[in-house]
C-alpha cells in the first residue's frame, strides 16, 4: 500500500517558478490566468509519471498553486508571471477585482521574494541566525504568539539582532546568544515611539531613514495609539514603482495613501 505523507495539509513551504522574458506570453489577463493553471497541470502530470522516489504525498493542482508532498514536507509551487503583473499595473481605471489581484500578486510574488533575498542573505553571513529563527517561531507557538508574530515578522526581528548598527556589540556567533537578544529586542524597544528600520546590507541610506521616521510620526499621530502595534520596515518596502529592477507604474497600497514607506508590520 502507498503511502501518503500527512504533512500535505500542513503549512506549505512555497515555491515560486518564474520564467524568463518572453514574447509567447497571453496578451489577456484572463489567457494568463489560464495558461500558468495548464503550466502546474503539466508539472503534476510530469512529477506523476516520473515516479520520482520521495514524491509518494498526494498532488493537488488548483487554478492558482500546486501541492505535493515530497519527503514527508508539503510544497506549494505557484508560476510568476511578469506579464501579468505589467499589464494590471497599466490599467487606467482598474476595477475593485483587479485592484486586489494587483495587491495579492504583488504581495506573493514581489515582496516575498524581495524578502526572502533579504534575510537569505543575513543567514549567509551569520549561521548561527537560521537555527535563532527557528527557535524564536517555537518560542512563540509556545506561547500562543504565532497568530500575531508571522514568520516573516520573526525573520525581520532576527534579521534585526544581527544586523543593528546602533549598538557597540559584535553580532551573536551562537543560538542561546541570538535567542536572548531577540527576546531582549522584543521586550525593550519601544514600539511606540519607534520604528524599527532593517537594513543589513545597508540599502536604505541616512535621507531614506528620516523620510521612514516621518512616515512613522504620520502613522503614529500625536498620541502615539494609531497604526500597527509594531512598525518594522525593510528595504524592500519602498515603494518605487520597480518591478525587480523594471521601470513600470505601479498602483499599490503604497498609492493609495501617498506613502513612500510601507511597514512589512
């Protein structure tokens, strides 16, 4: 009998594919749509008759994503496609449909992958700063926290710990010693008063900072109760109007209320 991993109804890791310029491209939202469905119809069939050993979860394909279990880990893959992504941000007078798959898209495929570049890159030059992050998420299931600290949000205020340049200490060469700081970082900042600014690889210079600090008094209101609990921004933020280095428009929620900086939290 076959066996079926059980984590295929477990929380996803995601996979996003993302082809390479091309003319073959849909010119209709609608054809896009459709062609990135059969692209995953194609994928499941060719993971299926290739019988590959480890791929023995269930295989679910649906219009937007495809999951299937590989080792006992449940994958979703998802297909980026940057025509798509054009073609929404070129509308004139979009509709409320349109609006929303322009800001899910750009969530799913623009931040994440920003984001996932950013912290790839922390975890590179510091090892210890993986295994603080996993540490931190069970800390923070422990304490019924997941709900409220996404994985994301823990990755930035990891990221955050190895990579402050306002305190006179060198970095956390262990786990223990990252955990404390994280714990630390969490209990005494003042959230209120402050935003928090990632910057490890030092894209966001001293000009950009006070235009974030501006945007957080704006926020915040004079007394200090409006906006999110916790106000984190990353370079990846910024709302330039770049699709990964392509000058297009770009209609998103930054837009909408004039704001150059938009917290990840």
């Amino acid at each position: 009998e076959k066996r079926v991993s059980g984590a295929i109804m477990f929380d996803p890791i995601l996979v996003q594919i993302r082809f390479g310029a091309s003319s073959k491209w849909p010119t209709d939202l609608k054809a896009i749509g459709a062609a990135k469905t059969a692209m995953l119809i194609q994928l499941a069939n060719g993971i299926e008759k290739s019988g590959g050993k480890g791929f023995d979860g269930v295989i679910n394909v649906s219009p937007s994503y495809l999951d299937c279990g590989y080792l006992g880990y449940c994958f979703r893959i998802i297909v980026r496609a940057d025509p798509e992504i054009h073609m929404l941000q070129r509308l004139v007078t979009p509709s409320p449909a349109a609006k929303q798959l322009l800001k899910d898209l750009t969530q799913r495929h623009l931040l994440a992958s920003r984001h996932h570049s950013t912290i790839h890159a922390v975890h590179t030059l510091h090892p210890s700063a993986a295994p603080v992050v996993r540490l931190a998420r069970r800390w923070a299931a422990s304490h019924l926290l997941s709900g409220h600290l996404t994985t994301e949000m823990i990755e930035l205020l990891v990221a955050s710990v190895y990579s402050d340049d306002s305190v006179f200490v060198q970095p956390p060469a262990t786990v223990p010693a990252g955990f404390l700081r994280f714990l630390r970082l969490l209990a005494t900042y003042d959230w209120a008063r402050e935003p928090l600014v990632i910057n490890p690889r030092g894209h966001i210079s001293g000009e950009e900072c006070d235009e974030i600090f501006q945007a957080f008094e704006r926020c915040r209101g004079q007394a200090k109760d409006s906006g999110p609990p916790m106000y984190v921004i990353a370079a990846y933020n910024r709302d330039t109007g770049e699709l990964d280095g392509q000058n297009d428009e770009q209609e998103a929620s930054s837009a909408e209320n004039n704001e150059k900086w938009n917290p990840s939290v």
